[in-house]
C-alpha cells in the first residue's frame, strides 16, 4: 500500500463535517479553483437539488 492508498483511506474515514471543515481550511485565501475538464467538484456549488 502506497502513500496514497493511505490518504485515501484516512479521508474516507473521516465525517462529513469534518471533510467540509478541511476543505475549507485547505481552499481559504487560495484563488478560485476550477475543476479540470471531466473532473467531479468534491463539494458542487449549485443549489438545485430538483433533478436530484
């Protein structure tokens, strides 16, 4: 198991609450993020749920 299998899974144990809070602390005072192209946004910023 690599470094990375191991950050993976120690994120995926985290709570929700807690994965919002550090991706909060990681993006604060970093410029705007736009995904790559074909790249999911871990947390979506639209706010209609109506097609969900």
């Amino acid at each position: 198991m690599n470094a990375a299998d191991l950050a993976d899974i120690w994120w995926n144990e985290q709570p929700p609450e807690r994965r919002i809070a550090i991706h909060g602390w990681l993006s604060k005072d970093a410029p705007a993020h736009h995904p790559i192209e074909g790249q999911l946004e871990m947390f979506p910023t639209d706010t209609d749920r109506t097609n969900r």
